[in-house]
C-alpha cells in the first residue's frame, strides 16, 4: 500500500509529459474539426471569422448540383475498390511465393528490390511513370513500339488511366506489403507440416490445407482494415499523374476538393465536402474494425 | 533429407525466374529513368536509352545544380528535417510513456489514448487545417511544415506497444528507489529502446523528406519551397523555363533537355532516400512488424 501511494503521487509527472502531444493535436487537429463548421456557412476569406453567415445545408445542395461530384464519387470508389482488391491479392501471392525460396540470399535481394519504391514519393515515382509512359520517348512505348504497337498516351487515355494507377499503385507498395503476411507465414506452426506430411500430404495440400488457413486471420484483418480508405483514391498518386483528358475516369473527391477549395478558394464548399468525407470514412473505419474485432480478434491498443 | 517430387522441383525453378523477373521489373523504371538522366540530350529525346546511360554525361547533374531555386530548396527540406524530426521524436516519447502504463496506475490511460487515436480516425480535412495556419500566421513559416506533423499517432502507438512489452519490474525499481517518471524514462527506458527510436526517427526523416502538398498550400513564396514541392512543380511545367538562368546553365541547355534535366532532379531528390535506405530496410521491416504483430 504505502509503495503504491509513493509511486501514484508521481502520476503529475505523467500529465505534464503529455501537455506538448495535446497542445500539438487541439492546434492542428481538434482545431480543424470545429473549423468544420464553416461547411455550414457562407465564409468569405476575406471577412473572415469575425462575421458568420449560416446557410444551412445549402453547400451541400451545391455539391450535388456541381456536374464534376457524381464522376469523382464514382471515380473514387471504383479505383479504391480496384486497389484494395489488388493490395490483397499481389502482396499475398508475392509472400507466398518468397516464403518457398530457400536461398536466403535470394529471398533477401528480391525483397532489397520491391520494398525500395515504398520509400519513395509520389512526387519522384510520378516523375518516373510520366518519363516511362510518355508517348513519343518514353520507354515503354519503345519496346511496345519495337513489336509494332503504335505509341498509347496511358495518362491521357480514359481506356488506361484507371489501370496505370492501380498498376503503378502495386509498383510502389506490394513488396512493403508482403512484410505483414511474411511475417504471418513465418508464424504458422511447424507441427501441422509435419502433421500433415505424416498424413502424406504434399506441397499442394499442405499449402492448402496448412498455410492458407494459417494466414487467413492477418488477411481478412488486412480486408478489413481497408474498408477505411474506400473514399481515399490515393491523392498523392493522382494529383501528380492527372490532367483534364482523364478527369472523366481519373478526378476522385480530395482532387475535386482540392480544384474547388485551394485553387477557387471556395472554402466553406471544399470543407462541406470534406465534412462529408470524413464522416463516411469515419462510419467505414468504424464498421472496419469492428469487423476486424468480430472476425479476427483484432483490437488497434 | 527431403525428398522432392519433380512437379514441385518445376514449381522451384518457375518460381526463382519469376520472382527474378517481378524483380527486374520492379527496378526497371528506376533504372531506366535514372539512365536517361545520364544521357545525352540528343539519345534521350530520340528514345534510344534503355537499361544504359547512352553517350554518358553529367551535364544534367551539373545543369540542375547550378540552379539557384534547386539548391535553396534542397536547404528548406533540410531545415525542416533538422528541426522537424529530432522535435517529432521527443513528443512522441513523451505521450508514449504515460500512455504505455496500466490503467490501474494512470486511471485517465483509456481516455487520453481515445483522444489521440481520434485525430487518425476523423480530421477536419484540408480547407480548415489550411485556415488554423492561416489564423495562427504560419504561412510561409518552416513551422508550418513542421508543428502539424509532429505528433504521428501511428508512431506513438508503436513506442507505445514497445514499452508496454518491456518488464514490469524495470519500471517499478526505478521509482521505488526515489527516481522521477522523467529520469525513469530517459535513464532506464530510452537506452533499451534505441532500435524503436531508430525506427520511429527513420519514418519520420521519410515523410519529411518527401512532404510535398504541405510546402505547396502552406508556402505562397516558391523560395521557401522545400525540396519535393519544388520537384513538383518543375515536374507539372511542360519544359526548363527559360528565365532565371544563369550563364553556365544557358551554356548547358545546348547539350541538356527537359527530360534528362528532369530526370537529374527526380534522382537528385531520390539520392537521400537511397543513402538511408539499408538503414530504412532493416528498421523498417522490425518496426512493422513489432507494430502490427503484438506479443
């Protein structure tokens, strides 16, 4: 008793530690959210905030009136929903594969290689895959050009644009992704192997039988965890990739937000479509890790 | 000894020249792009570069690096590391201790975790983040850059489940022997965590480092540009401005296009990255993997 009163007399100590952290995120993140508030207002950059003018739900109204909303709606949901399903299905198949090469050498140089574009931005990879794509020098177009295709413009074509996104998406991530379901395989227990050579099973099965089920948690929590960003698209990705021609398959909701609120300075609409944004993502997430709890036992702390 | 069936030896052999080719083709654009910025103009504009620098030269490197505006910028993105990172680190060692305690002894734990998990899960988005600097008169101050990104909940929670995992006792012999939760943490704490530090310190060099939409709302004078929102925008213009050339670089342009000159800056920007990278590698891969695979 008298030892634990000795140490819980110093939890002050523990209050004062976390003053910087709070200070920080009620400036630039709780601050924000009230700033919300103006998605219900007609806010004028230049009055300001010292007169508020309410209008209800008229920038709401607004958006939906706004011919670009529907596409990027559409246009995000459709590319996040290509995306997820592909940030599944390669980095699983790629770990699979990884986890039968015996050579650690080898294993070791091939993922040095496909971690390597994680770590870089979008601003640098964007610059790589415009130069690669480019109609008239980019290399790709050489070698498609080289087997008589005439020159494709992947940036500018609605047909492609969707396509080059998911694809280079997976460029930049799969190998990083892996790391999550390495580290699941190398935790599927030993014992059932064996189990199940006694049983004269062989490599198929027991990759069957063994390793898919023992995996199976990490990549339904994965499935499940995404679901939050089904209203995300990738805006890094996508500001430094489009351009008009491909608004029709490329725009998503933040490029909308971001042409209507940074370059048209119609900020309470911008902020009425993020509003928006963030409460669906908010429900998505929500339902995700409850999901998550449900199915695979997961909980975030 | 294992026996192995042929079916699965033809599964082996397919598999390493797969994984090999995924491999290539992972590096191949890297590779070609970083070999056209070696390139001579003339094979670059015609499409003659592949796998290798054709007519190697450095005249992009030398024509990028006599840019004024590059070099400025390179010296932001290094200012907002110096004082970004080393800050981001110490806050967040700072909420992750009280944070990492039993509810029994820190009764607010739940709450205050519930506070900072929050700010992952709902924000207010661009526009109003963007007025907060406004009011608060950031604008095209490094601050900017740095004060909003200091606190990353994800690498709180990381330290976070790293302290939780170390011994109980540690913790309870420091403070019954009379020491501080400050002097616990820094003397007997820190020490053993330095792997996490490192892990932590490296995600946050790399986000800083390739921050780009930040420097482009907050900043409205490209001269405190940092460096990636610099490449942004030279990498959003058609061709070289013209303009604002100094005489060496007039003198380079004859034998420099927009496309290798903008092949130079992407791996002039890139090369921190690949300096660092084994160290990002091997922290990396240990954090993840500590993060989201708890004990």
């Amino acid at each position: 008793m008298f030892r634990k009163a000795k140490v819980s007399r110093k939890n002050h100590q523990l209050h004062l530690m976390l003053i910087p952290g709070f200070v920080l995120i009620l400036l630039f993140s709780y601050l924000p959210i009230v700033g919300l508030s103006i998605a219900f207002q007609d806010f004028n950059p230049i009055i300001g905030f010292k007169e508020l003018r309410w209008n209800g739900l008229d920038n709401f109204h607004y958006i939906l009136s706004l011919p670009d909303f529907k596409p990027a709606l559409r246009n995000t949901v459709v590319i996040s929903v290509m995306k997820i399903v592909a940030g599944i299905v390669v980095p699983v198949v790629a770990a699979l594969l990884l986890n039968e090469v015996r050579s650690a050498l080898f294993k070791r140089s091939v993922q040095t290689i496909v971690y390597m574009p994680h770590f870089f931005s979008w601003v640098i990879l964007g610059g790589i895959v415009i130069d690669i794509l480019s109609p008239d020098q980019g290399v790709v177009n050489v070698i498609l050009g080289a087997f008589g295709v005439d020159p494709i413009s992947f940036l500018s074509s609605n047909a492609w644009f969707r396509y080059v996104m998911v694809i280079t998406d997976q460029w930049k991530e799969f190998g990083f992704s892996t790391i999550v379901y390495l580290a699941a395989l190398a935790g599927v227990d030993q014992g059932q192997y064996e189990a199940a050579l006694m049983d004269g099973a062989g490599r198929w099965r027991q990759t069957w039988h063994v390793t898919l089920p023992g995996i199976r948690p990490i990549v339904v929590l994965m499935a499940t965890l995404s679901l939050g960003s089904i209203l995300n698209g990738g805006f890094d990705q996508i500001f430094n990739l489009y351009n008009p021609l491909v608004f029709e398959t490329g725009d998503i909701l933040d490029t909308l937000l971001y042409r209507i609120g940074i370059e048209q300075a119609q900020y309470s609409v911008a902020a009425a479509i993020g509003l928006v944004k963030s409460i669906v993502s908010l429900g998505l997430i929500g339902l995700g890790y409850w999901l998550a709890y449900k199915i695979a036992n997961y909980r975030i702390f | 000894m294992h026996l192995i069936s042929r079916p699965y030896r033809a599964f082996l052999i397919f598999n390493y020249v797969f994984l090999t080719f995924i491999a290539l083709l992972s590096l191949f654009p890297i590779l070609n792009v970083l070999s056209v910025s070696f390139s001579s103009s003339s094979a670059a504009d015609s499409g003659q570069v592949v796998l290798w620098p054709v007519e190697f030269t450095w005249k992009s490197y030398d024509f990028v690096l006599q840019a004024g505006e590059f070099n400025t910028a390179f010296v932001n993105s290094v200012l907002r590391v110096v004082l970004g990172v080393p800050l981001s680190v110490l806050v967040t060692v700072l909420i992750a201790y009280p944070l990492s305690k039993e509810n029994a002894t820190f009764p607010q734990r739940t709450l205050y975790v519930w506070i900072f998990v929050f700010t992952m899960l709902f924000s207010g988005g661009l526009i109003p983040s963007f007025l907060v600097i406004k009011q608060l008169h950031l604008l095209d101050s490094v601050w900017a850059l740095v004060l909003p990104v200091t606190v990353q909940v994800f690498n709180v929670l990381l330290m976070l489940n790293f302290f939780r995992n170390l011994p109980k006792e540690l913790e309870d012999a420091s403070l019954i022997d009379g020491a501080s939760h400050w002097r616990t943490l820094w003397s007997v704490y820190l020490p053993i965590s330095l792997p996490s530090l490192a892990t932590i310190l490296l995600f946050t060099l790399v986000m800083h480092w390739n921050s780009w939409f930040d420097g482009m709302i907050y900043m409205n004078d490209v001269g405190r540009y940092p460096l990636a929102t610099y490449l942004q925008s030279i990498l959003n213009m058609t061709s070289i401005p013209k303009t604002n050339l100094t005489l060496e670089q007039a003198i380079l342009l004859k034998s420099v296009s927009s496309r290798t000159a903008r092949a130079a800056q992407i791996f002039v920007a890139a090369f921190p990255i690949l300096l660092i990278y084994p160290f990002l590698q091997k922290y990396f891969v240990k954090g993840l993997v500590v993060g989201s695979v708890k004990g």
